[in-house]
C-alpha cells in the first residue's frame, strides 16, 4: 500500500516537473524532480520490504501447519502471541508434560541477535512456572534451510523437516527425567529430594 502511493507521487511530481520545465520554470521543476526521485526511492524499498514480510509470512505459515499435527498428540500451540512491549512470539507450544517451546521462524538466515531474542523470548515465558512446569525451551526454525539440527547457547536451531522429531524429543526427554525423578529407589525407599 505505501509502496502504491509512493509510485503514484513519483509519477505525479515527476509529471509536475516535466510540465514546469516546459514553462520555463527550471528551479522548481528541478525540486519536484528530486522529490519524485525520493518517492521512488522510497518506493523501492518498501516494495522490497514488502516482498521480504510476505516470504516471512509464507515461513511462518509453513511452522505453523507443521506444528499443528503436534495437536493430536496433546500438544496444546498458540501462534502469534503478544509479547508486551516487544511485539510477538511467532509460535508457543506446551508439550502433553508441560515443557514450553518458543520458535522463532526465520525463511533462510538468523543472527545473533535472533539468538538472543529467541532466550529473552524464552526466559519471559518460563516466568510463567504454572503453565510450563517443565521449562521452556528456545527453537529457531529454519524454514528453507538445508537439514540442520543443532544447539546453539541453549538454543534448539532446527530446519522445517527436523523440527517436530526434535520437539517431540525434547518433551520426550523432560517427560522421562521427570518419571525417573519420581519412581521409588530400586531398595524400596523413597526417592531422594533434590
């Protein structure tokens, strides 16, 4: 929309410009030439920003049917979540044993900083002790991304293809450490406090 309507300026100054250098006016047609040359400029930038939101949006849309067979199994998702102050979590899963996910989608590449937001993201939610008593663990999802499944600082970084067998690992592994922390001791006592 904005893209449209910086199109339309550029095209419109750049009329007026033309109109006023056949008048003999060649200060102000110079003006309206560089303000149509902003607009485009302009333009062109939101256009490619734009095109960059809609990739985005096609990513998350992606993550978002993936994560949705997870529902049959008891896994509980919640997509675009308000983040107070800091905009959104793209994807929030509950495990059936109440480990929490926070994914981040990115189409190809994430930085640093996505890192980093994603354990922010992450660290917010476990705050949240009654809905995620198993923790809440940080998942960037690769979406168009060769094969990949790694840890990075604690962070889950996983392409489309590995993200559910990883989550469904993860939640798996929580669910047994918390059985295994709850089973009696092979002697017949009692397990041990920590």
């Amino acid at each position: 929309m904005r893209a449209g309507r910086c199109a339309v300026g550029a095209a419109i100054a750049s009329a007026g410009a033309v109109a006023l250098a056949s008048v003999d006016q060649a200060a102000l047609a110079s003006c309206l030439g560089l303000v149509a040359v902003g607009l485009g400029l302009v333009s062109r930038r939101a256009l490619r920003l734009a095109g960059r939101s809609r990739v985005g949006a096609e990513s998350e849309a992606q993550v978002r049917r993936a994560l949705n067979a997870l529902a049959g199994e008891g896994w509980r998702a919640r997509h675009a979540m308000d983040w107070p102050g800091r905009g959104d979590l793209d994807h929030v899963m509950r495990s059936p044993c109440g480990m929490g996910f926070v994914i981040e989608t990115k189409t190809l590449r994430y930085s640093d900083a996505h890192i980093v937001r994603t354990i922010e993201a992450a660290r917010w939610l476990g705050r949240r002790r009654r809905r995620y008593p198993g923790g809440v663990v940080a998942v960037v999802c690769v979406a168009r991304a060769l094969p990949v499944e790694r840890v990075d600082r604690n962070v889950l970084i996983v392409s489309l293809d590995r993200l559910l067998p990883a989550l469904r690992a993860a939640g798996a592994a929580e669910s047994a450490a918390s059985r295994s922390a709850t089973l009696p001791e092979p002697d017949g006592a009692p397990p041990a406090l920590a």
